[in-house]
C-alpha cells in the first residue's frame, strides 16, 4: 500500500481559526472593512436590496461575489458587525 510508505509530516497543518493577520496585511484589511468591501450593503441598492435576500433589484451575480470577500473579511478581523450582518444576508439567502 502506498499510504505506508509515507513519511509524517514535518509541519503542521493549520486550522482556518490558527490563522491571524497582522502587521501591513491587518492594515489592508481594516482599509477594506472602512471602505466599500466592508459598507457596501449599507448603501448600494443591488446588494442591500437584492432578489437573492427577497428584494426586488436584480444584480444577480454582486451578492455572491462581494460575499465571497465579505465573509473571509468579516471572520479575519474578527468584527462582531461584519459577521452579524454576514449572517443575516446567508440565513436570507438559504430560507429562501
């Protein structure tokens, strides 16, 4: 079998909740969280208002997109507001 010729691994994997940023990259982010990745549904009517949370403006693909950095953002700074607000548009999302 070959699965018993493989040696340990040398280093550890690392758990997504392991991983913290700091330095220049915390920076960029808290950039990102004040600006438009971090506000956008506050304001743009495609997401705050968007068919895939039961509104009625199309813009299919910008929900998902901007979730899709939404999230990671939300979880990497650790922002209670950001994940709350993250939670309500995947619980809109799923019970529809």
């Amino acid at each position: 079998m070959v699965l018993a010729n493989l040696s340990e691994l040398s280093l550890k994997p690392l758990t997504a909740n392991e991983i913290k940023p700091n330095g220049w990259l915390l920076r960029q982010l808290q950039i990102q969280a004040e600006g438009l990745s971090g506000n956008l549904d506050k304001f743009w009517p495609d997401i705050k208002e968007s068919k895939w949370i039961g509104g009625d403006k199309e813009g299919w693909e910008r929900v998902p997109y901007w979730l899709d950095g939404f999230i990671p953002l939300a979880y990497l700074l650790n922002d209670d507001d950001m994940k709350k607000r993250a939670k309500y548009y995947i619980d809109a999302i799923i019970s529809r």
